[in-house]
C-alpha cells in the first residue's frame, strides 16, 4: 500500500472511530446486559430469603450487568406506613453490585390514602417516575399503577409523567418499565380487564408517538408475551411464591436493537 493510501486508510479509521461508531452506539445499536426482579413483596419473612439468594446469584453472573430494574412490589401491603419494615426493604439490595433501578406498583400505595405511602416510596425508593441513558438507550421506569386501577393521584399524571419522559429521549430508542401490564390478566379461566379501553387505546398511541421498542412488567406474578401493536411486551415471573415456583429473575441482552431475555429460577 502506497504511503498515500495509508494515510487516506488512516483519516477512514479515524472518522470511524471518531464520528460514525459513536453516532451508531448513541443510536441504540450497541449491546449489553440488564437484569429484571419483581415481586419480591418484603416484610414477610420467607420472601426476604428468596430476595437475598436473588441477589446473590445476580452478584455472581459471569456478564457485566449494566443494572438491575425492579418492577414494582417491592414491599408488600401489610408493612405500608412501616418506615421501619419499608427501610429494611431497601437495604437488601444495597447489596447489589451493579446500579439498581426501582418503580413502584400496587403494593407501594395505597390509592385510597396515598399520601403516606408516596412519602416512603420516595424518601427511601426515589421518584415515581425517573430514567437513565444506557449504552444509547433511554430505560424510563414509570409508576402507573393508578392507570391499572382506574383512580387518580393527586399531583401525578402518569401519562403527563412518562410523556416527559419519552420526549426527553429524544431520538434515542426506549425500554419502558412499568408494573402492571396494558393488558388484560387471565386467570381461574378467564379474563380480568384492568386498565380500561380507553386508557389502553391512549396508552398505545403514546407508545407508538415515541421510539419505544419493549415494554416490560410484571404484576401477573406470571411469565408472560404480548404485543402492543408491533411493541413487545414481556412480563417477568416473581420472586415471590407463586403457584409452587421458584424465585425467578430475568437476564435481558440488549443487542443491535433487539431484546432478548434468559429466565432464571432459584431454589
């Protein structure tokens, strides 16, 4: 190679490296690892087991995880208004070693009095609605709960809070967290309407206004597959006991674009 196409060779690489891999990963194409929990309804002792051998197998996995996201039902209802009970939660999973993300779901808050329940959430979980960029992504994690049930909270509008949040994005892709899925929830043979037609019908159009490629939940206590319109939706089983499982967590890889998730079950 002539010493003039080294140096053409040479200014090629060098906008690569300086222009167009940093654009393509900001872009959302780049690839990681993040782990889902949820469920894991604190402050009833046997639950607090199966939390902290979760948390020691995520400490243990061989990938670099990026963070770790819990979909709500963090504490169970019977400790709401216990600061006491609600700050021993917390301090479970200080013992994760990568960054943790939370959102709050039915348990949290008790809509028919609020106030007390939205006070610890975020004096000791953080805001009900917050997000961070990873590796070109926008992960959002919302709290949507008064949606599902079909009240209000005064001073938080969920679809004014994750709208924010998904402008604020910008051109970025987005995973958006949130508790308890769109969609109806089928069990003892039938179907059990959650959030209403016309709440589901605004929720899609909000999805569908924004670079939004998965939606992820977990509430149904259930693994679970849906599609909101041509947006994936997974919904993770619990930590919890349910129906004689094991404890159960989800390793997410993000790559080129697509999400693709490994389950793991505990004994």
């Amino acid at each position: 190679m002539g010493e003039r196409k080294k140096r053409v060779f040479s200014w090629i690489l060098a906008l690569v490296f300086c222009f167009v891999l940093p654009a393509y990963l900001s872009a959302g194409h780049g690839q990681f690892y993040f782990v889902q929990i949820t469920d894991t309804h604190l402050g009833i002792k046997e639950n607090g087991v199966r939390t902290k051998k979760v948390v020691a197998a995520i400490n243990q996995l061989p990938m670099e995880i990026a963070c770790v996201v819990h979909t709500g039902d963090v504490y169970d209802r019977i400790v709401q208004g216990d600061e006491i009970a609600v700050a021993e939660a917390a301090k479970i999973f200080r013992a994760l070693k990568p960054p943790v993300y939370f959102l709050a779901g039915n348990n949290e808050i008790n809509l028919n009095q609020p106030l007390k329940g939205k006070e610890a959430w975020t004096r000791h979980f953080g805001p009900l609605i917050s997000g961070v960029d990873l590796h070109g992504v926008r992960l959002v994690f919302a709290y949507t709960d008064p949606l599902e049930q079909g009240v209000s909270l005064n001073g938080y509008d969920p679809f004014e809070a994750v709208q924010a949040q998904l402008e604020q994005a910008g051109t970025k892709p987005v995973i958006l967290f949130h508790h308890a899925p769109s969609v109806a929830d089928f069990y003892k043979n039938s179907f059990h309407e959650g959030w209403t037609s016309g709440l589901k019908a605004r929720w899609q159009t909000l999805l569908d206004n924004h670079k939004v490629q998965a939606v992820i939940a977990g509430h149904f206590h259930r693994d679970e597959f849906h599609w909101l319109g041509k947006i994936p939706l997974y919904v993770s089983g619990p930590v919890v006991e349910k129906y004689g499982r094991q404890a159960c967590f989800r390793i997410y890889e993000y790559n080129q674009g697509r999400l693709g998730y490994t389950a793991q079950y505990l004994e």
